[in-house]
C-alpha cells in the first residue's frame, strides 16, 4: 500500500510499480461541463472553447445514456458502461442487490464503492502505475475495487470554480514522479443556471461565458508553466437541457394516491417502487396522464439498455419534452417548477451535450458527427496508454479523432 496525502488529497491505494517512464506518458485533463448543451458552442459566448474546437477535434455533439442524468453519464464517461453495467442507474435509487439506497446528496452513499460496479479510468491507471486526480467527478471519493486515486477531494459545491482550476494546476506543479498524469475538472454553473432559468434565458447565457472563462483560466495556467503543448485537454457534457416551466406539469396527486408508491427520482424522469399488490394500480392511474409514458420494468424499451438491472424499480414514467413530472396536485400546487431539465428520452436533439479534444494526442481542425459518451473511455485509455477494462464503447468507433490513430498502446 502506498499513502499518498498532499495538497488536500488524501489516499491509501493498491497498485502495481510506478512506471518509470512517467515523462514519456501523455497526460490528460478531462474536463466535464455540466449540463452545456451542444448548441451552446454555436451561440458566439465561447471564445476559448471555440478556439479549442476550431484548432482540436469538436464532435457535433456527444449523445448521453438514459437516463439523461448527471451521476449516471459522468460515471459512463469514465467506464464506458451503460448504467445498467456500471450500477449508477440514476441520481438516486434503490440497490436491492445491496440493500442499501442511494443519493448524490448522501455523503455516505457517494463513498460507499459497493454502489459502483465498473471500473472507472482512474482505477485502471492506478493499478498500471500513473498517479490519477479525479477533482469531484462522481465515484472518485469512493474506494473501487479496491483502489482509490492518488489525489482526490470531497465534492465541495461551494468551492468556486477558479479555486478548482488552482487545485488542477497545482497538482500538475507536483515534481514528476508524483504528478498525476489523469485529471479531471468539474463546473455545474451552467447548469444551475439553465435550470434555474431556462436554457434560452440571458443568465443562462451569462453563465455559458462565465464558464468559458473557465475554461480560458485552465488553458493560461497551463501555457503560463509552458505546458499547453503536451497536456491533452478533453472537454465534455453530461447531458443537454431542455426548457420546461409551470404550465407543463403533471401532478401525481391527481392520477396516483400519495401512499401508493415509493418515489426515488421525480422530474422529467420518474421511477417508483409501488406498495405491495398495488403495482396495477399505480400503472393504470400513471397511463392517465396524457403527457408521459409509463413502462413496467420489463417493458422498457431495448434501446434504453436498462433491462436486467435489479436497481431499476417496478415503475419508469418519461416525460414528455418539455414537461414536468411533480409530486402534490394541481389544485394545490405551490412547488416551484424549474425553467429548465433534463432527464427526457435521450434521442432529444435536446439532451446532447459536446465534445472538445485539444493537444499532442488530437488531430487538429476536425469536426466529426454525433457519437455516444460510452466511446470516450476507451479513447482516454488509448491516450494514456491504459489497458481498458471490458466495456460497451469501442476505441474504433473514435480512433479517427486520434493525431496518430494507428498507434500501439504501451501495455
């Protein structure tokens, strides 16, 4: 066992030898913006992240896994695992397999490994010899298999984003055999924002620039140290949004008794555990409700790759684009509905978010068309020169994005 405990991260982690070729190994900073929908690129607020898909590689969008969550996509990102493979089958859910629930705001759960059944990027490149510092991306506060990153933080939500471009930097300003070669930065400003206000709205705007700043604060520590032609850069979204608003609810009071089922996530996106003997009733009152569709678990669509899961409950109901899923009635109705969300089918032009690559490993001026987020883990382990673990994307089906796509992964 090796401690590693500086600048703030703290770690006890099982891996192999230090590889003693860490200068001649790419390094790189997966950088998620959440919620930055594709088409925001196109909206001329962007100046830095323009340039970097302008000089880079920019897909049209990048396409996320259902459900079109924050915790599910970002830990498909770094397994390259639909939910159902890699457990993380929503924001919060029930996990019978381990009788235990989970939720992004318990601390507990977040750290509990046993949640997490795939292995992410920064395991496999811990247990091959690079030093790794995923910065509250979700999973990397938990111990995996066995093994945590050399460097990591508990998720602080009040930590501004300028302070976590100073922590990435840092870490890259540790002497060489102790700089993590994986990192990762994450912004939920944006997302807030369209949430908050819709994804057309001005302070949605504002918060696009504000993010792109950001962005432009990273790339300037980097070439400040002289570092910005050899760190590899790639920027991506968990998901798009959606406008939504409070003329577009629909009220479970009115179709479902209260008591009638347990909830775990309400939104776009519900998915419910009906009491015992009332799992007929509950479907029937839910298929009322003109906006939604209402599946049993073995009636989910293929395509949503969900079939299988025990951690998907009885109950999944899918909002319309643009609607509202809401516990209370609508003769009662006081709950604040959000401007913005997202959650829907993710075949919604709506839900896509980007993909941006820059730097020595990235062919440069390439647009490329759509592809799914399950293809960007084996694309950072061929950068890094990790062998992956077995997963549901393809290194061929992104190899092209590669300055050298015929190059051989050292093992």
């Amino acid at each position: 066992m090796i401690a590693a405990c500086m600048l703030g991260g703290c770690a006890a982690t099982a891996r192999g030898a230090r590889a003693p070729d860490h200068e001649e190994r790419a390094t790189v900073v997966l950088v998620s913006l959440d919620g930055f929908r594709w088409d925001y690129l196109d909206r001329g607020l962007t100046p830095t992240l323009t340039r970097l898909a302008r000089e880079g590689v920019r897909a049209e969008a990048m396409v996320p896994v259902f459900p079109t969550k924050t915790f599910p996509n970002h830990y498909t990102i770094v397994t390259g695992r639909y939910p159902a493979g890699h457990g993380i089958v929503g924001n919060s859910f029930d996990a019978p397999d381990i009788v235990a629930r989970f939720s992004l705001r318990d601390r507990r759960a977040v750290r509990n490994g046993r949640f997490f059944l795939a292995e992410p990027i920064w395991v496999a490149a811990e247990r091959q010899g690079q030093r790794t510092a995923p910065l509250f991306w979700p999973g990397s506060e938990a111990e995996i298999g066995g093994v945590r990153p050399s460097y990591a933080l508990p998720f602080d939500d009040g930590m501004p984003d300028s302070a976590r471009v100073s922590r990435l930097l840092a870490w890259l300003d540790l002497p060489a055999d102790r700089r993590p070669k994986f990192l990762t930065l994450y912004s939920s400003t944006v997302d807030d924002a369209g949430h908050e206000f819709g994804p057309d709205a001005p302070e949605t705007d504002l918060a696009i620039a504000r993010t792109d700043s950001v962005v432009g604060a990273l790339v300037g520590g980097l070439r400040g140290r002289s570092r910005d032609g050899e760190v590899n850069l790639v920027i991506v979204s968990d998901h798009g949004m959606a406008p939504t608003g409070p003329d577009r609810v629909v009220w479970l009071d009115d179709y479902v008794s209260p008591g009638a089922m347990r909830v775990d996530e309400v939104s776009a996106l519900l998915t419910a555990w009906p009491r015992e003997g009332l799992e007929d009733s509950v479907y029937r009152g839910l298929k009322r409700a003109p906006p939604i569709q209402v599946y049993r678990r073995a009636d989910l669509p293929a395509r949503f790759r969900l079939r299988g899961s025990p951690r998907i409950p009885p109950i999944v109901a899918i909002a319309e684009e643009g609607w509202t899923i809401a516990r209370g009635s609508s003769t009662a109705a006081s709950r604040a509905i959000a401007r913005g969300n997202h959650g829907f089918d993710d075949s919604l032009s709506t839900m896509r978010g980007i993909f941006v690559a820059h730097g020595p490993a990235f062919r440069r001026g390439l647009t490329v068309p759509p592809f799914r987020n399950i293809h960007v883990y084996p694309l950072l382990a061929e950068v890094l020169r990790v062998a992956p673990a077995p997963g549901d994307g393809s290194l061929d089906s992104v190899r092209g994005l590669l300055a050298d796509p015929g190059g051989r992964r050292s093992r």
